[in-house]
C-alpha cells in the first residue's frame, strides 16, 4: 500500500507528509474500483474483515489516530450505506478509546449520521473537477494530527438538506455549489475547523442521497455552528433551480456548432456519464455523427467485445463491425460500421495533467484495457477495454490523435472533464440523452428517497433541517 514512490495518489502523498514529520503509518487496505453499479456483498466482506484484523492488532501496538480515505457514496447488494457501517465496524472496536477518527471524502459523497457519528474529522474536496484531491486529503490529515496533539476530541456536525442535485449542476465554478462553500470558507474559524458541502450522488436511491454540509467543530461553538448553517442553508434553497440542468437535443447542439464553427466543439453526454457509473457504450452521439455526415470527429466507447474482435485485424485493414448498445433501452442500438482499423494499444498513458482526478485516485499511469482506434467516415471511434472517464486529453494522444485537430469530440461525462477539454474547446454543448445517468432526476425510480425533496418537491413547502 505504501511502497510505490511518485505516483500522485492521495495514498502516497500522505505517506509522504507522515514521513517529514516523522509520523509513523501502519498501512491496512487499500480497495478501489471504478464507478458503476451496485458493489457485492463479497466486496463489503473483504473491508470489514480486514479492519476486525488489523485494527485489533494496530490498538495492542498503540495508535494515536485513525485515517481513511472514502467516496462517500458506495451502496452495495444489502447496505445503502457502506463507509457508515465501515466507520461504526471501527467505532466498535476503539470501544470508547479517546483516539480521534478522519475520513476524506468525495464531494459527490451521501453523508448520513452513521459516518459523521463515528468521525471526529471529516472532510470533503472542495473543487469539482476534483483538481483538489490530494490537497484536501493532505488538510484532513493536517487537521487529524493537530487533533491528536491537542489532546481534545473534536465532532462533525451533519445537516442533509432536502435538495437533490443532478451531476451536471455540482460543478463548483456555478450557484449553488460556488456560493456554498464562500460561506464555507467565511465561516471557518478557531471555532469551526472546516466546513465541507458535499452535492451528493443523485444516481443512488438510499435516504441519505442529497446535499449536505458537514461542521468539524470543538463542542464549546454551538452558536458559531448555527450561524454557519443558517446562512448555508439560506444560501442552498435560494440558489436550488440553478442547479438543475438545461440540454440541448443533440440535432440542435451540432446545428448550432456548425453555424458558429467555432472548433474543437464538445459535446458533453452526462446521461452515459462514466465517472457517474453508467457503462460508457452509448451510441446516440455516433449515430448523429454519422447522421449528419460530420468530419474531423472524435468518440470513446466502452466495448470490449469488440475490442476482442478486432484483435486479429491488421492496421490498414476494413471491417465490418457492431460496436455498443450493449443495454439498448439505456445506450441506444448497436451501430453496426465499416471501419478502418488505425492502431492497436494495450490502452495505458501517462496522465498530462497532474491536477487530473485520474492521479489522485489512481496515479499518473491509467489502464484502459487493450484499446483500438477505428475510423468510419469522418468519425475516429476509441474503443477500450475498460470504461475509462474523459479526465485527461493523454487518452486520445496515446493513440495518435490530438484532440485540438477535431472538430467534434463526444465526452461522456458531467463535470470532470472540464478540467482537460476547457482548456482546448471553443464550444461545448451538454446534450441530453437517454442513460442511467440522466439529469431528468424525476424520471427515475426511486424508492428510498427521503421526502419531501426538491426538485421532487416544492421547496417553500419543505421544513429545513438543522442539525442530525
């Protein structure tokens, strides 16, 4: 967990700061995966026996703290709340020993009581794109060891307000995520340690999905914590609509770019947003494409049956060949085309940009699986192995293609991919598609929602908590 040197990741910039100041890390797991469906119960299995034997064994060595990093959105087969039951599994065996408790979490996370109860410390990034990972990884840290050498226990303060986010309306750079943590920043003080505002992940159905502040404060600031979440809260219902989200039809999107012609032009697919969890394989902006006869087209597919069948194809050669829709009712029909086979990978590059969410979580080296570039017409088609999210530009360039020569680049994504496309795109359009990932929240089928909830819910009608 430990050994690997100059990776990026939070893990080893954490490592690294426990080193220059002579802190001591007794390393227990280290679990990723990407986003995508629920996790097995399997999975939830392997945390939970790894924490009821190595925790027991690190408390006999004496530990004077705890840190672990989370999402803070993971569901699996029969809990809708791992890292809650994660953090109570440790609460169980500290058994009321004053050692103090950090998580760092996304700030896509669903906090409930059961995470904040059982954390001193928690802390959110504070940036989506989360160009902040390992800073704010680094600050809970910080926070933890002055914590701990205080020789007082701090507590996390919760408030779920009654908002439900779509991704797209999460972005930190816009209302009402930019306003938020403003009041954040303002209200941090010798009092209130930190103050996070995590969006939340509106693509999973549990109670505690939704948005939420979390208050690490010294028990002796109640009114200092209530004047804080008085004006967050004002702040969040007033600024609610501005997170909801308006798309173009994919048709109007590219007529639209064409008249401008202002290039590169991205179009943005949150519906089959794979950071989002959805599988990557939709085909309706392929088929537009093709459709209207674009050239200088770009588009990344999740495919890899197909990439098992054109193993065998030489470069140069043309093919026949079905790619996605693998769930029609959610990726749209398989396209069937005559494409030419341009290079073959084995799908790994170096990350450009080390601000990338790529690095924090994974490091600068990204395996997408075997990879094969076709083109079909005036559109290059990236097939991966593995659902790869659009967080950084090296993933066209290590096939041979620079992003800033196309006209038109189709990015599954909500908000991540910002920080690589802003950068080269002269317009983006988000269009709205069918997916699992759709900002249409109404259109989906909860069943564990909390109610009353916006937009479900008219928001002058619904009680605004204070503090869980």
């Amino acid at each position: 967990m430990l050994a690997s040197a100059g990776s990026g990741s939070l893990v080893h910039a954490i490592r690294d700061r426990a080193e220059a100041l002579g802190v001591e890390l007794l390393p227990s797991f280290d679990l990723g995966a990407s986003p995508g469906p629920m996790v097995s119960d399997a999975v939830v299995d392997v945390v939970l026996q790894h924490i009821d034997t190595d925790l027991p064994m690190a408390l006999e060595a004496g530990i004077d703290g705890i840190f672990v990093i989370l999402h803070g959105a993971m569901v699996s087969e029969s809990h809708d709340d791992v890292e809650g039951m994660l953090l109570e599994r440790i609460a169980h065996h500290l058994a009321g020993r004053a050692i103090p408790v950090a998580a760092i979490l996304d700030l896509h996370a669903n906090v409930s009581c059961e995470m904040t109860d059982n954390a001193n410390v928690m802390l959110a990034f504070r940036c989506n794109p989360h160009t902040d990972a390992v800073e704010s990884g680094l600050r809970t840290f910080d926070l933890l060891l002055d914590v701990i050498q205080s020789g007082k226990l701090c507590r996390t303060h919760l408030v779920q307000l009654p908002i439900l986010l779509p991704p797209v309306g999460t972005a930190t750079a816009s209302q009402p995520m930019s306003g938020l943590l403003e009041i954040a920043r303002k209200h941090e003080s010798d009092e209130i340690l930190a103050i996070s505002v995590c969006a939340g992940f509106s693509h999973a159905d549990t109670s505690n999905t939704g948005l939420s502040f979390q208050l690490v404060a010294w028990d002796v600031c109640d009114a200092a914590v209530a004047r804080a979440i008085q004006d967050l809260t004002h702040s969040a219902v007033k600024h609610a609509k501005d997170g909801l989200s308006e798309e173009w039809e994919i048709e109007a999107a590219i007529t639209d770019a064409l008249d401008h012609a202002e290039y590169p032009t991205v179009l943005v697919e949150p519906a089959d947003n794979i950071g989002g969890g959805a599988p990557g394989d939709g085909t309706w902006l392929l088929q537009a494409m093709l459709d209207r006869g674009l050239d200088r087209c770009g588009v990344i597919l999740a495919d890899a049956d197909a990439v098992t069948a054109l193993q065998n194809v030489a470069v140069g050669q043309t093919v026949e060949i079905t790619l996605g829709g693998k769930r029609p009712s959610i990726s749209g029909p398989a396209v069937t085309v005559s494409a030419t086979v341009l290079k073959h990978t084995d799908g790994e590059f170096e990350v450009e940009d080390r601000h990338s969410h790529f690095v924090s979580a994974r490091g600068t080296r990204i395996k997408m699986g075997k990879s094969v570039l076709l083109k079909t017409g005036g559109v290059c088609i990236l097939l991966n192995t593995l659902a790869t999210a659009p967080n950084d530009l090296g993933q066209w360039r290590c096939m041979g293609i620079d992003p800033e020569s196309l006209h038109f680049i189709g990015v599954k994504a909500a908000v991540a991919h910002r920080q690589a496309y802003d950068r080269i795109s002269r317009r983006s359009y988000t269009v709205s598609t069918p997916g699992p990932c759709t900002s249409d929240l109404l259109s989906l089928p909860y069943k564990k929602l909390r109610r009353p909830i916006f937009p479900f819910d008219n928001l002058s009608g619904i009680p605004i908590p204070t503090l869980l």
